[in-house]
C-alpha cells in the first residue's frame, strides 16, 4: 500500500487531526503507527490544537517544531520517526505527488475538511494532501465525527467515496464488550489500522473464535 522508506521504518503514513471532536482516536492512532515502526507524517490544524486541550490533558505548544518535541517525546519516537508539519508547509512530502506514496488518514476529520476535500479547496497543508492522496488514487480514510449529519455533510462523504476516499465514520461497536472508553477507541483505531495494511491486536476479529472452536472440535 505504501512505498518503504530507505531507512528502515516499516512505512510511511500521513495523519492529520482537524477539528472534530474525537481527538483521542487521531492520538492512539498516532501512538500504534509509531509502536509499529512507521515513519508518520503530522498534520495537525489550529481547530484541532484546541480540541486536544479541550479533551484530553495534552497541551501542544504552537510551533510545528516544538509540537514535533513534544510528540515524540510522549510516544517514544525514534529520532526522524515522527515529523510534523506546519499548517502552510508546502515543500513538506504530503503537498506533492512527486513525495513519498503513503496513504493518508483524516482522523478526526472535521465537516468543513469534508467539505475542502470534496470541493478541492487546498487552502492548507492538510487539505492539499488529502488532494494529492485523491489524484494520485492514493488510500484516503476519513473519520468523521459529527451528530446529526446535515444533507451538505451526506453529499460531500459519497462525493468522496466516489472520488476513491473510505469514509470511517467514529462510531464504534459495542459486540466486543467494551469495558473502558478507551477500548471504544481501540475498536474505531483498529480498523484503520486494518485499511492500512498493518497488523493489529487492538481487537480480536470476527470469528475468530468460532474458527479455533471447529479447529478444536475437528
């Protein structure tokens, strides 16, 4: 799905953070793409920096330097593991399809970022990747997290899944008996980590213990 790196990171992601409310699925996302060795390319907008404070204890500093520090710092990043990138950083590798092929993933993805990626507004370093991603047929997952859905917000998501996009919506099960808020989280994480192509024991897959049972019984 993605390029490998000349280094020896298992590949390259980039993952933005927009404004919607679910900032801890963007975060543990981001914690499991560095503890299974890639190479993440950050993207985080003004909006979502205030729903981070807003919703989890992590305060980020304003810089895209200091930011990059700071995460790696909290999720134990190898040097050059984890880089981030500023809201107009247009020489950064996700602005341009000559960068590095990678996969992106919106999460959250707020409306109006919907709204951006299906019109091709480009007005940012996020939007114009996820419109690179979309020229270039690269894998785009967006996670939505809004309630109710207006028709502006239907239309711009089946716009987007024509053009290519997967539309994850944040809406997790409940069949794998969550205890925790945290393990609400791991069900949404674990699926895009699935669309990635990366292997995963956030969460067991379906039927797999009815398989060991017949392989037991057989």
């Amino acid at each position: 799905m993605a390029e490998h790196c000349a280094d020896d990171f298992k590949q390259t992601v980039n993952l933005a953070l927009t404004g919607a409310s679910g900032a801890q699925y963007g975060l543990r996302l981001l914690e499991c793409l560095v503890a299974a060795g890639c190479r993440v390319h950050v993207m985080i907008s003004r909006a979502a920096q205030v729903v981070i404070a807003t919703e989890t204890e992590l305060k980020l500093p304003g810089s895209a330097k200091a930011m990059q520090a700071t995460l790696t710092d909290l999720y134990g990043a190898r040097p050059g593991q984890l880089l981030v990138f500023g809201r107009e950083d247009w020489f950064a590798p996700p602005a341009s399809g000559s960068g590095i092929k990678a996969p992106m993933v919106v999460c959250p993805c707020s409306t109006g970022t919907l709204s951006a990626l299906a019109t091709g507004a480009s007005n940012n370093l996020i939007e114009r990747a996820g419109d690179v991603a979309l020229k270039e047929r690269r894998p785009l997952i967006l996670v939505p997290r809004e309630a109710p859905y207006s028709e502006i917000h239907l239309d711009n998501m089946l716009r987007l899944t024509r053009m290519g996009a997967t539309i994850i919506p944040a809406s997790p099960g409940f069949y794998h008996k969550p205890e925790r808020i945290e393990d609400l989280v791991d069900f949404i994480v674990a699926r895009l980590l699935d669309h990635l192509g990366l292997s995963q024991d956030l969460m067991p897959r379906w039927g797999e213990d009815r398989v060991a049972r017949k392989i037991a019984h057989d």
